[in-house]
C-alpha cells in the first residue's frame, strides 16, 4: 500500500488516503481511505478484514485485490 495523503480531521480522526492495486479488469489503480489507528493495525501484521472496519466488504476487497467495486458488478453481477 502507497500512501498518497494524510488528512488531518480533529473532529472525526486522521486518515490515510491509500493508494489500492492496479485493478485487473480496467487497469486502473484506486485510493480508499483509512484511520490512523487502522494504518497501525495493517502495520502489526493483522489482517484487512480485521484491521479495516471503518470500510465495507467491497472496498477492503479493493485494498486486498485492486478490484473496484463497479468492475467487481461488471464481471460478477450483482450480490443476491
């Protein structure tokens, strides 16, 4: 992961704009944000799903496999 930001929010807690994978249905790479206290989490080796709560499934899915949400419904569908 490539940080690309840190947005400093004292309201609602810093986070890190990251940058995701290059997507392998459009190419294209991506960004999500995270907490702080997330970054630290991934830092000490726990696993996304764990450490990123804040996100949804499918957005954790884009910081695991750079797939994005949209092209994951185009090759896939829709969830049922």
């Amino acid at each position: 992961m490539k940080v690309i930001e840190k947005i400093y929010d004292f309201e609602n807690g810093d986070k890190y704009v990251v940058e995701t994978k290059e997507c392998f249905h459009c190419g294209e790479t991506g960004t999500v944000e995270i907490f702080t206290q997330e970054m630290f989490y991934l830092h000490q080796g726990m696993h996304i799903q764990e450490a990123v709560k804040s996100l949804d499934k499918d957005l954790r899915e884009q910081m695991i496999t750079g797939t994005h949400p949209k092209c994951w419904v185009e090759m896939f569908g829709e969830e049922e």
